[in-house]
C-alpha cells in the first residue's frame, strides 16, 4: 500500500526536505555500532534527549507543529543508543502505548526479515531461488520464459516484472491490483497468472502482490503457518506478543503486503534488531549478511528514494525506513544509533520521513571531534539547548560552559582533564546545563583545579560521571540552586568531594561518593533547604558529611560508613534534619559542636561506631532515640543496644542526654501516659480491651483530644514544642518517640 497523500505532492515535499539536507553543512555524528548496555526484550529503558545527545528542545518543537497543524500522527517514538527518548501519544483516545497500530505496508519489512531467517535456518537455499519452484503443485497462466525466470530476490527488490497498480485507483476499487487480490479467492494465483510486462530485474514497480507471495513462500517451505513461524523465530526473542496478524479469508494465509498491527515499541524493536544487524541478546536472529543486503540500495524507486528488499533506503545520512500507508514509519539511522517510529492515520500532510530530516535529525548535536575539534569549539559554536556528544579519548582542556548545552560523553573513557590552565576543569556559568558521562580529572600541574564548578547557576543537572583526583569534585557555590547531582562516582579528591556553599534546594541522590582527604559532602556557608538522600558516603580520612553554618538541609537514607565522623554539625547549624541514615563503622558516628540547635534526628540506624556521639559546645537538639522502632537504633561497638533510662530522662550509657525540651516530654512528672516498659497511669489504660497498653490506646486517646488546643483533657500532656499550648503536635512528639515500643 503506497503512503500519505497524492504522488506527486508528495515527491515535490519528500525532495524539497531531502535537497535541505543534501546541502547542509552538517557532517553527521557517525556512531560506531555500539554493543547495547542492556536489551529492551522486557520493555523499553527511558532517558533524556539530552542524556543521549539530542536537543529536548527541538523534539518538542515537533510535536507543537504536529498538534498545531493537526497532523493524525498517533504515536512518536524516538530510540537513541537504546534509550527511549521520546514517546508520545498525540491522539491517545484513539491509540495509546498498549494499543497495536495497524502497519499497513510496514509489514512487508517483516516478511523480508522472515525469508532471511528461513534462508538462514535451511529452508530456502537463496534468493535466486525459481519463484514458480516453490509452488510445484499449481499450474499458472500466461506462462513465458520471463515468468519461468523470475527470483525470489526479483520479489524481494519488486522487480518480478508482473503488471502492478495499486495507485492509479484508491484502495477498495477493485480496478486497485491490491485490493482484486484481496477480493480473489487465491491470491498466489491471482499473482502468478498474470502476464509478463518486462524482463525480471529490468524495472521497479511497486507490488505488493509479490509481498504476499513472501509469506506464502514461508509457509510453503517451513510447512509452518507463516505467524506461527513469526512468533517462534523472530516476535518472541524479542519479547513480543501483543501482535495481530490478518488473513486471506480464503486460503487463511497471513497477509505478506500488509494486515499486521504491533504496539509502537515493538515496532522500535524490529527496527533495533536492525540497528544491531539483526542480532538480539547474543542471538543472531537475522543473518548480518541478510540485513546488509536487505538494506542497501538495489533499484532506484521515487526521486531521491531506492530500494532494498522490502526497505527503502533514504536519499541522505545513511537511513533506511519500512513505510506504511497512512503514515507508518520504523526509520533506522546507523550513523546516529537511532530508531524512529511513527504511527499514524492520515492521508495528506508531512510523512513522518520528512519530520525525521526536518526536526529528529537536526536534534542531534554536534559531534567532537567529528565536528568540532574540541569541546570548547564546540560549546562556543553551539547554539542554547544543543546537545554535543563527545567520542571517547583524553581531552585536555579547561572548559567554560557559558551556554544552555548538554555535554554527552560516549562512556566512562571520555576523560576531560584540565589543560593545565588554574581554576577548574569544568566551571558551568549558564543555568540548565547536563553534563554526563565524563571521567573528569585533574592532571597536577595547575592549582586550585575542581573538577566540575557550578557558579552561580540553576537547575543544571550532573549525572553518571566520574570525578576523580580534583581538589574538589564537584563544587556548587555563589548562590546556585535547583541543581540535581545524580548517579556520580565522586573518589580519591584532595579536599571534598562535593562541596556545597552559599548554594539552596539543590538536590544530591544516588551516587558514590569518598575516598577524599577531608570528606564526601560539605554543606557550608549559609547553605539551606538542600536534600542529600540516597548516597553511599565512605571511605574518608575525616568527615562523610558535614554541616557548618547551614540550615534547614535534609539528610535522608544514606549509607554512611568507614570515616572518622559519620555526619558532623557545628558552627550554628540548626533546623537540619537527619533520617533515615544507615550510620556505621565510623569512629564517630556523630559531632555536634560550637553551638548547635534544633537539629533533628529520627530513625538512624548507628552501628559498629567506636564511638556513637562527640558532644563539644553547646548544643540543644531534637534525638529521637533508644528504640530499634521507636527512634534512632544505637549500639556499642559490639553492637549490644544501649537503651536510654529506665525513665528517658536518665542519661544511659551511650552518653546522650536528651534536650530539655525532650526532657519535658518523657518525664513521668509531667507526662503521665506510659513509661517505656508499659506501666500505666491514670490517662491510659486498655481502652480496646486487647489485653495490653499500647500505641492503639495512644491512638484513642488522640482521636478524643481532636478538640479545642487547650482543652483541660490535655493538662496532663508537656509543652515539647514550646508553642504555649498542648496539643496534637505533642502527642504526635510523644507517639513518635515512643513508637512501637514493648506495652
């Protein structure tokens, strides 16, 4: 079935986009093929445009034109280094990422890739095969020595030299060659009686009457239905399933020019399979030899189009595409590791080749040093949101970023290391700028070398990156905010190896972060409202994190091992919270120091510490401690847990006295709820009658005191936030700290 809109509009818009391309400067990326970090056989892994090297900006600006001119485009998905990009569901009422898209003649590339298997297994000796050899028990019509002469690879190539015309007439008019096949009730014979028109191999026509010959010869040779062979050999490897396939509803046999559907990611699938010449999770599903074949050019077919066996090849870049009327497109680019799917229900407007070369190829960035020298060159001739994708190598530069551009190293050995220029190796001064996939390093021979500085920007992102043998590894400073560090290996720094000053609401998650000689992460210098959670925070000579003179920064479900401190407030610091954190085999597992106050810690679990606290100063704060569920686990070094007074206000031996406001609460003078080993008082008894006095009694107790702050039910109840009144907030202090304790 031919594409979208009338023929000769449509090669006049096909030719105008392809001559654009034809005499553009750009030289392409040109990525080696590349062994794939994983295999999408269960589902599709996503990741930013930007993290793959190509412009957000750009893609988006695609789909503004497509929703603005109200293209019927279902579905765009976009593939690079195997990585989901893009995927999106213009019309998602009528279809949505479960729903099978109707192919139309993008199934004729499967039928190719089915002969390729056949051939490779030994059903089929090759394709200059005798068609008429594969049907040895039908008689055809207008028999010739042409006809006797026709190949498989003649069918392949649409080159049979058998009468075909499934344009003049649209689809559903019997004068339509495509649509009489599909009304006869043998369509192999309908194909083969009709006579000779020209030599076979002489001219291309399209026909997809030979397409469906494809199938039948499956079926005829493997002596398997032709689906089910699809499923065993090639849909299920790939992890698809979710498949139609319409029939002859005569001979039963599927459809080989049409009458597939598949979901818009399985659709990316073939075409990744072709990408890694057509192997899959160490399998060669398809033969190398027969994907090169099929996708090279064979015959010449629309002006700036060939065609390969059931591919067309695209008139630039190194492209090859299985097309589909009604705007069905899996665009294959190998130079630019990318797969391209698009899915649609339109009959006139832009084919989804000319919104591949119009926006998707354009949002591909420059290449160093392809197309730039070195990555300085690069970002000073990058326009705002590009993406420049740096080939592996050393690179020794001192970069300034000075403008809204990803940088994408292609893996870990893309090592920039400073020039030998003071300062740092990366200094960022333009918000939204990522950088990711970079081994960063200093080389010793300039001073005062970070290697990457974030100056007073925003909502930058550094991900999946090396920072190794800098002073600081990364330092964010100057009033930067909004920042996400993700996914780092920061090691082996001479300083720290994150280092966060004067800097706010920055968030800092899943990375590994020690071997420095000062410590991991240093919140410093009137710093506030940052998040630190996730991180593996080890190895230090001194500190694995620090708080100094900062406030309001969370710290949450870090694993924190193998210091001289865990985790160090001091200097004012106040209002920081701590939670959650897995605090062990420090020899400190906390300091406060100099004037500390009203910093939270809840919940952390601190084992195998020499010591568990280093108390210097003054220091009142908020510890939520003394029980596995209730507060902070604490141990001795052996890991016996040491449980506070009998009453909570007695200091145990872990040597942490609770803060008089704590005090307040847990005192059975001015507390009378429970103790900590479940005796009772007059307040709480077993209100439910289960036997025991416990957080459900405490529960009921709340639930009566939700009235009026103040009422004289709460006089038993102590001030623990010193806001003038008892209320809910302290009885929540109080069932916090006491949490599942034994009733």
């Amino acid at each position: 079935m031919i594409p979208e809109i009338a023929l000769s509009d449509r090669l006049v818009a096909f030719q105008n986009a392809f001559d654009a391309v034809g005499t553009s400067s750009r030289s392409g990326v040109h990525i080696e093929s590349q062994v794939p970090d994983y295999w999408p056989t269960s589902g599709w892994r996503k990741s930013s445009p930007e993290m793959q090297g190509m412009s957000s900006a750009k893609l988006n600006e695609m789909m503004q034109y497509i929703r603005q001119q109200a293209i019927g485009i279902d579905s765009v998905v976009v593939v690079r280094n195997g990585y989901v990009v893009m995927e999106e569901y213009p019309r998602p009422l009528l279809y949505g990422p479960q729903n099978p898209h109707p192919l139309y003649s993008v199934t004729k590339s499967f039928s190719s890739a089915l002969i390729g298997i056949a051939i490779k297994e030994g059903f089929i000796d090759g394709v200059q095969h005798k068609v008429l050899d594969f049907f040895p028990n039908r008689t055809f019509a207008n028999m010739d020595s042409r006809k006797e002469a026709i190949t498989l690879e003649h069918l392949l190539t649409m080159t049979s030299g058998l009468p075909w015309d499934e344009w003049t007439y649209p689809y559903g008019d019997p004068r339509n060659d495509a649509t009489a096949m599909m009304l006869s009730p043998d369509p192999v014979q309908f194909v083969l009686d009709r006579p000779m028109v020209s030599i076979p191999g002489t001219t291309w026509v399209y026909n997809g009457g030979g397409s469906h010959l494809l199938s039948a010869i499956v079926n005829e040779t493997t002596s398997t239905d032709t689906e089910e062979f699809a499923r065993e050999r090639l849909f299920s490897p790939l992890g698809i399933s979710n498949l139609f396939w319409g029939r002859d509803p005569f001979q039963h046999l599927p459809w080989g020019f049409m009458g597939m559907s598949l979901t818009p990611l399985d659709m990316a699938k073939f075409g990744y399979l072709y990408l890694n010449n057509g192997t899959w999770e160490g399998q060669q599903i398809i033969p190398t030899e027969w994907v090169t074949e099929s996708t090279r050019p064979h015959y010449s077919a629309w002006p700036g189009w060939r065609y390969g066996y059931q591919w067309w090849i695209g008139p630039a870049s190194n492209v090859f595409v299985a097309r589909g009327y009604m705007g069905q497109n899996i665009i294959v680019a190998p130079d630019y590791n990318m797969v391209v799917v698009f899915t649609g229900s339109y009959l006139y407007g832009p084919e989804g080749t000319q919104l591949f070369y119009d926006y998707v190829l354009p949002a591909v960035g420059p290449t160093v040093p392809d197309d730039h020298a070195t990555i300085q060159e690069a970002i000073n001739a990058a326009s705002d949101g590009d993406a420049i994708f740096v080939r592996s190598g050393k690179y020794y530069e001192n970069l300034v970023v000075n403008r809204t551009v990803s940088l994408v190293g292609e893996d870990s050995s893309t090592t920039i290391v400073d020039g030998g220029g003071a300062g740092h190796v990366i200094l960022v001064t333009s918000d939204s700028v990522n950088i990711t996939g970079f081994t960063v390093q200093n080389s010793g021979a300039a001073y005062h070398i970070t290697g990457i500085n974030l100056n007073n920007v925003s909502h930058c992102g550094i991900s999946g990156n090396i920072l190794i043998n800098n002073e600081h590894g990364l330092e964010i400073h100057n009033f930067s905010y909004c920042n996400t560090v993700s996914g780092n290996n920061i090691t082996e720094n001479n300083k720290w190896g994150m280092h966060i000053i004067d800097s706010h609401n920055n968030s800092v998650s899943g990375n590994t972060i020690g071997g420095s000689i000062w410590g991991s992460i240093a919140i410093h210098g009137v710093s506030t409202y940052n998040r630190i959670f996730e991180n593996n925070i080890q190895n230090n000579d001194n500190v694995g994190l620090s708080i100094d003179n900062s406030d309001y920064n969370s710290i949450y479900e870090n694993n924190i091992t193998n210091n001289k401190w865990g985790i160090s407030v001091q200097y004012d610091s106040k209002h920081n919270a701590m939670s959650f954190n897995n605090i062990e085999n420090n020899e400190y597992g906390i300091k406060l120091e100099s004037n500390t106050y009203a910093n939270v810690f809840y919940h952390n679990n601190l084992v195998n510490n020499t010591f568990r606290s280093s108390l210097i100063g003054y220091n009142v704060n908020f510890w939520d401690d003394g029980y596995p569920f209730g507060g902070n686990y604490w141990s001795d070094y052996d890991g016996v847990d040491l449980r506070r007074g009998f009453y909570q206000n007695e200091t145990g031996s872990d040597g942490i006295g609770d803060s008089s406001v704590i005090l307040d609460g847990n005192n059975m003078d001015h507390y009378p709820l429970m103790t900590p080993w479940g005796e009772t008082s007059n307040l709480v008894g077993d209100v439910n009658a289960d036997g025991k006095v416990d957080m459900k009694d405490v529960g009921y107790v709340a639930r009566r005191f939700m009235c009026v702050p103040g009422d004289p039910r709460w006089d038993p109840m102590a001030d623990t936030n010193n806001d003038e009144k008892t209320d809910m907030v302290d009885i929540g202090t109080v069932a916090r700290h006491f949490g599942d304790c034994n009733p």
